[in-house]
C-alpha cells in the first residue's frame, strides 16, 4: 500500500497572499463591510468560510449600496485597468490583491502594447485572469486558446506572446511553435507560473507511477481541471473531487498505489480530508494491522486517544512526585480529559463540511452519543474526585466549569474578542493548564497536601509536554484557523517563531528534569522522560515539512507524545 501527496498540491503563492489580505482585513476591519471583486479564488469551501467571516463577493460595483463605507479586494486574477478606474471613480476603497506573477505578466502586455504590438495572449478565453490581461491591451490584444485558433491570427511585424499563469506548458510550447512559424519576428514571454509548472510535472510523473490519482479542486477552477487532464493523459485512473463526499462510491480495491495532488485554490484541510478517506479505505486491505490502524485511528477521532494519553501523563506525575499510584487518580484525569475535549468540540462545531478538522463529520453525526458520553464522563470524575475528599472535588468542578465556559461567547456580537476563546493563545494556555492540575496537583490534594519543589515539576512538565503538542497541532491547522479567525499561538507569532518557542521550551524541560533528579525532588522517572522530549523533537522535524499522512494519524503521532510517558514509566519499572 502506498499514498503519496504532491509536495506542490494546496494553495500556490498568489492563492495564499490573496486570502492573508482578506483575512487580516476581516479581522481587524469592524467598521467597512468588505467585498471581492468576484470570488476570491475557484473554492466554494474557502468562499463559505470567508462569507461566514462578512466578506462577500460580488460580480459588479452596482451591488454595494454604500460605496463609501465599503472596501472592496481585487482577486488574484487581477481585472482590466479600466474597471480599476471605474471603482477609483466610484469612491470605493480598494485593497490589491492581484499575484504578482499576474501583475508581471500585465507590465508585459502594457509596455509592449503602448510599442504598437499586437498582444496574444494564450489562455481560457472565460477565466477572470485572461480577462484582466486583455484590457491591458488597450485593443491590440487577442486570445488563443488552441492550435486551430492559430490559423486564424493575423501576422503584423511587431507581435508579443504571453500565457495565462496557469496555462498548460505543452499546449502553451505547441501553440507557441505554430506562431513561430506564421510569425517568425514574434517576442514570446514564458509567463507560465513556476509553481504551475511544477505542479503539472508532478502530476505527470505521479500519474505514471501510481494505479491511481485523485485530484482535488474546484470543478470551476482551470488550473485543477488541467490537472485532472494530464492525469488522465498518462492512461492513469483518475478522479476530480472537490469534497471527501464524492469519494463514498469509488471502488479503491484495484488500487494499491494512490497518488493525490490538489489544484493552487483548494485549502490543506480538504485535502487532509480527502487522505483520510484513502488511508481508511487502504487500510481495510491490510487485515490484522489494518484492523488495529482502523482502531487507533477511531481513538484518535473520539479522543478517546487523548483520554489515554491523559492517564499516562497523570501516572508519570504520581511517580515523580513519588505519590502512591491509585488507578483513581489516573481515571479522574482520563475521564475529567475525555469530557472537556468532547464538549469543547461540541460547542465549537462549524456548519458540517464547511472546516475539513477530520473529526468534524463524526462530531455532526454523532453529536447526541457525544455529548451523553461526556456528561457520563465528568460526572464519574467528579464523583471520584469527591470519594477521595472535598478539595479535590472543589478544583474538579471549578475547572470543568471553566472549561465549558471557554468555548461560550459572552460579550455582545460587536465586540473582536467574546469570550475567553477570541484571546491569542488562550486554547493552549487553558488546555495545558487544566491537564496539569488533573494529572499532578489533584493527585496531590487528595493525600495530605503539603507544598513541594516535586509538584512543581510535575506540573510544569505536564503543562509543557500538553503545550508543545497543541501548538503544534496548531501549526498543521494553521491555514483553517486563519480562515475561521481563530488567533491560535501559529496565526498569532507565525509558524517559524512558534517553532523557535516550542523548542526553548522542550529544552527548559529537559533541563528542569536533569535538575530535579539531581537535587532529590524528583525520583529517577525524570531521566526516563528524555524519551519524550526525544519523541517530540522527531514532531518538530515532523511539522517542518509537508507529510503524506492523512490529518488523523498526523494528530496521532502528536498525542503519542502523552503515551510515551506511559513508556516511559514501564522502562523504569523494568530498569
């Protein structure tokens, strides 16, 4: 079984920079409705989410009533400079955010036709970026969209050729070769884009080594429908999905190599999506060992996984603060961890397929059973938090309270932050937090409680290890998140200075447990934590790049993070 991802699928440098403008606007500007001059890019998925956030697309000025409390974004399509003027005229503010490699093809076409030459342009006679070419033309442009269209060109001494960014490169080079050869004076611009190029070549290389090839995009986009037809060129099954839901009646048995690449408009998290989908079908054809991936990964999706890793972080703590372990301890942890995550979800569901989390479809099926298993849950928790004394049961309902509030919006809907939620990093801060305080000081209260350095370790360790996790599970959603509008620690400082934090901090861990051991606060368990510093190390290099596993085993790698406590503490029973 193999599944591959193409290093180049997801959003292309244009795509990108176009949404980090509509989003940073959206959300700091509280006062203008916002508006795109046509759909920011060829994703109905992305397009939902941006309306849901107040920024509506519009096929012409006339649709804003008040224009001067309006801001409108150009696309990276680019338009026409003569609908620019239109819109300057108009009083609307404009915010550019056309590619640059647009921008440079339209510099082409302006200087050379203000030279009197006749401006070909090859490309899709419809799309918006070809539209927006030709109006730089100033009335010397024409469009080719094929080698028949060739015949019918005029041949004056001076003519200029450029392509649409995303054209295909074998068809631009053929149509190219026929105007050579009617125009032998033509002056011919490469102006296909890098990354398209790159893109295509993958496709076909991939295609002609995999059974088959899924290519996911808008059914509006060219640049993904070209993908598609390269494909298919190559003899290679393929299949041109725009959501997970189009995959329910493909047969994957005759398939054991998959290949997937997706088109420069579609976001990571359907593209995750759609690898889970493989990977749950794939993993069928493995019997014994697809049977227990299939198991980890429901653990993973009903977090019954993190409730696990919950009791091992809370066992590795009662062994370091030298605590006699009580498997009480442990399931208040597991179980207190099991409710918060469910209803946190719970109460954080997005519209079902509008945000691609991969637990998002079974949370909308499901929602009833979930919610029922929580309750169950932390009322078990409480009732054995308060079985062992007061304390502990007054901090256990303290802090499940706090952790429903989290996720309420309190403050009235004009407000940028609602509720405790909308605050910068306030998910990982809270959700560190609370797993420390369940896994090392509860366990502390309810014995005789005194204060020492070994809770402390115990605390700041688990509140660590709980971090470094979260932020960079963070890191892998980081392009949803700015979407939604969530300021996650990634979207808040960057992913580059996000790493550089979590790596301090795994070394002020390390540190911290080389010394506690030395000084006697804590038993000789801290030196067989390394082990878990070592794991989340290989996670850092992990998020460095992009990985061809699907969102589910992704976020499981991460949460095995907890469980390697729990090896940890078996290597030191056995050692």
């Amino acid at each position: 079984m193999e599944i591959k991802l193409a290093k180049t699928a997801g959003f292309c440098m244009g795509v990108r920079r176009a949404v980090d403008i509509v989003v940073n606007i959206a959300q700091h500007e509280t006062r203008r409705q916002i508006y795109t001059y046509g759909p920011l890019i060829h994703n109905p998925q992305t397009i939902e989410l941006l309306k849901s956030r107040g920024v509506k697309p519009i096929a012409n000025i006339e649709e804003i009533k008040n224009k001067e409390n309006a801001i409108l974004i150009i696309r990276a399509h680019g338009i026409a400079p003569a609908e620019r003027r239109k819109i300057k005229e108009s009083g609307i503010k404009i915010i550019d955010a056309t590619c640059p490699k647009v921008g440079y093809v339209q510099s082409i076409i302006k200087k050379h036709a203000a030279l009197d030459y006749m401006v070909v342009i090859v490309g899709d006679k419809e799309h918006p970026e070809v539209d927006g070419l030709l109006g730089y033309a100033g009335g010397h442009g024409v469009i080719i969209s094929t080698l028949e269209d060739v015949d019918r060109l005029s041949c004056p001494e001076k003519v200029c050729v450029v392509a649409q960014t995303t054209q295909d490169f074998d068809n631009y080079s053929k149509i190219v070769e026929k105007i050579k050869e009617l125009c032998p004076q033509a002056v011919v611009f490469n102006t296909i884009c890098s990354s398209t190029e790159k893109r295509q070549a993958e496709v076909i290389a991939m295609a002609s080594e995999m059974d088959a090839m899924f290519i996911v995009g808008g059914k509006n986009s060219a640049n993904t429908r070209r993908l598609a037809d390269l494909a298919q060129k190559q003899q290679t099954p393929s299949f041109h999905i725009e959501t997970p839901a189009e995959m329910e009646n493909i047969n994957f048995i005759p398939y054991n190599r998959i290949g997937v690449s997706a088109g420069a408009s579609t976001p990571n998290w359907i593209i995750d999506r759609v690898m889970d989908k493989i990977m749950e079908s794939q993993s069928r054809k493995l019997k014994s060992i697809g049977i227990l991936l299939n198991l980890w990964i429901s653990a993973i999706k009903t977090d019954v996984y993190s409730a696990l890793g919950a009791g091992c972080l809370c066992l590795a703590c009662l062994l370091l603060q030298k605590i006699p372990v009580t498997l009480s301890s442990i399931a208040i942890a597991s179980f207190f961890v099991y409710a918060m995550h469910v209803l946190n979800r719970l109460l954080s569901r997005k519209p079902a397929g509008l945000v691609g989390s991969f637990r998002e479809e079974s949370y909308h099926r499901y929602g009833k059973l979930y919610f029922i298993t929580a309750l169950i849950s932390i009322t078990i928790a409480l009732a054995l938090a308060l079985q062992k004394a007061v304390l502990p049961f007054v901090f256990l309902f303290v802090i499940s309270l706090a952790g429903i509030i989290y996720s309420i919006k309190i403050l009235p809907g004009e407000w940028q932050i609602r509720g405790l939620k909308d605050l910068p990093g306030s998910k990982n801060i809270f959700m560190s937090a609370a797993w420390g305080i369940v896994s090392a000081i509860l366990p502390a209260l309810s014995r005789d409680f005194s204060f020492h350095a070994g809770l402390i370790v115990a605390f700041v360790f688990t509140f660590g290890i709980v971090f470094i996790r979260s932020a960079m599970s963070d890191i892998l959603e980081i392009q949803s998140d700015k979407l939604i509008g969530q300021e996650t620690i990634p979207v808040f400082f960057g992913r580059k200075r996000t790493l550089t934090i979590l790596r301090i901090i795994s070394l002020i861990l390390l540190v911290l447990l080389v010394f506690s051991y030395l000084v006697d606060w804590t038993s000789a368990l801290s030196i067989f934590l390394f082990a878990c510093i070592l794991y989340i190390w290989i996670c850092f290099r992990f998020c460095d790049r992009e990985s061809a596993l699907s969102g589910a085993v992704k976020e499981g790698l991460l949460e095995t993070s907890y469980i390697m406590a729990g090896f940890c503490v078996l290597l030191w029973y056995i050692f």
